[in-house]
C-alpha cells in the first residue's frame, strides 16, 4: 500500500511564502493498492484532492472516497475535482451516517445553491453516495472499517484500511483527550501507520479542547495506546508555517513520527518492532 499526502492542513486552506514546503491544501490523501499503477481508494477531499487529477495521467478517477465528515475542509475539493468531474469517471463518495438522510442530501447541504453553483447531480461521470454506518464493508476491494471518534459539529469517523498485509487508521480530527471508546480502540489497535490530528500544540490546548481537536502530546499518548508501528503528524494549523514545522519535525525520531507534508509518498511496511519509548 502506498500513500500520497495531497493536503495535509486544517480548517482553512493555507497559501502564501510561509507554507510551500509542507503545503497548503486541506486534508486529502490517496492509495495506491495492490498492484494499481494509480490510486483507487481516498481519505477525504479537501482541496488537496485536485492534485490527485495529474497522478492519473489524462485519465478518469475510478474509485472510493472515503469522508471523515462533512466539515468544509474535508470536502471542499469535491466539485473541482477534474478527474472526478468528467465523463467517465466513477466516484463512490462514503460519508458519515447521520439524521437519517442519505449520502446525498448530507453532501447537498454543502453543494447546492445558494452555497454553490450546483447539485451533487451537476457532477459529470457516474457519481453515487452513501451514508454509512460504523463498522465494516469492503472498498475497492479491501477491507474498510469506520469507527465513531470525538469532533465537534457533526458526526465524525476514523477509517482503518486492511490491504496488501499492512493498515492504515485515519484519524484527521479527533479528541482523544475527551475520550475513546473501547470498540473504536479495539478496531484502531495495532496499526501499521496512524495518520493523526495533530492541529495544536500543548500550550494551545484551550483552543484544541473548544474545538474537539488534539495537541501533538495527544497524538503521540494515543500512538502508544493503539499500539501504532508509525505516526503520521497531519492536520496541521493554517497558522503553523514551514519553520515552525521544521522546528516540530527535529524533535520527533524519524523512524518513529513523520511530519505529513504535500506531496509526500509513504510506503506502508508491516511493523515488528513496536517499542514503547519515547518517539521525541
């Protein structure tokens, strides 16, 4: 299984000097599986997922998109999404169930009039939708499980992904200092790689707790609880420059912590060694 980092920033899309090297699209990342040449299953679509248009090389997105939940940086790139967007694409969008409606109406609420342009049915290609509950189902042809984790304004999943003998658990914003229920630690329990919100730092842990997000020490503490071979910092602040994140990167053990960055490739390895010390 490989990873390609397509956005990795929080809240707001951060452009500008100060944010070229890590990047600054909303959280998307893609999968390549198996033997693919391109990636078929997606984690979010924030505005990072129009970079996902050139890896496919002139050709139509066919696949899965799996969404955390429906905060506008998590989906925002869904309408400019040119390889999605164009006769003979094939788009399966999963989002979080909740107040009975469907997958559509969910995301219509974002993609309508008078907040856009169009309806989900104004998207060229073959699009389809749905509202799923936790637990698991298969996704382009692995295994994809959804569990319930903390966030604030609407229901929230973490994903883990079962592919090629390795996993993945996607956990974009989470608060785990408000606490984790034992089937969501259970279903997240030795993961390969843990991509994890990691948005505040310690001392803004006011603003994290206010806003249902987690520090960076609340992302290492539940590495270590889930027992996670490597954690991915992700999610990160649009007000967190390069050199600040630079600065964070030289604290972590690199073959322990990676800082997500845009356009970073990671391969996904089965981990054996799954020492406790201290990742910093």
């Amino acid at each position: 299984m490989r990873l390609t980092f397509l956005g990795v920033r929080g809240s707001t899309p951060a452009p500008g000097p100060d944010f070229v090297r890590y990047g600054g699209h909303t959280s998307c990342v893609a999968l390549t599986l198996g033997s693919a040449e391109v990636p078929t299953l997606v984690l979010d679509a924030g505005t990072g997922l129009r970079a996902l248009t050139p890896l496919l090389g002139g050709e139509a997105f066919r696949g899965t998109i799996l969404v955390s939940h429906l905060h506008w940086d998590h989906v925002q790139g869904v309408p400019f999404f040119g390889a999605g967007d164009r006769e003979g694409s094939r788009v399966h969008v999963v989002v979080p169930e909740q107040h009975g409606q469907t997958g559509r109406d969910l995301l219509a609420q974002l993609l309508s009039p008078p907040a856009f342009p169009i309806t989900p049915e104004g998207l060229r290609g073959s699009w389809s939708f749905e509202a799923a509950p936790i637990g698991s189902f298969v996704a382009e042809g692995v295994r994809v499980t959804a569990v319930d984790v903390v966030h604030k304004g609407g229901r929230t999943y973490g994903y883990r992904i079962d592919a090629d003998g390795v996993s993945v658990a996607y956990l974009p914003d989470h608060a785990p200092a408000a606490g984790v229920g034992s089937e969501t630690l259970a279903a997240l329990t030795g993961v390969d790689v843990l991509i994890h919100d990691a948005q505040f730092l310690d001392r803004e842990r006011v603003v994290a707790d206010d806003y249902a997000h987690a520090t960076i020490t609340d992302a290492i503490d539940f590495s270590r609880r889930i027992d996670a071979g490597t954690l991915v910092l992700f999610h990160h602040s649009p007000a967190r420059p390069d050199d600040a994140l630079d600065a964070l990167a030289a604290e972590m053990d690199p073959a322990r912590v990676r800082v997500a960055r845009e356009g970073m490739v990671l391969e996904v390895e089965r981990v054996t060694d799954r020492s406790q010390s201290d990742p910093r």
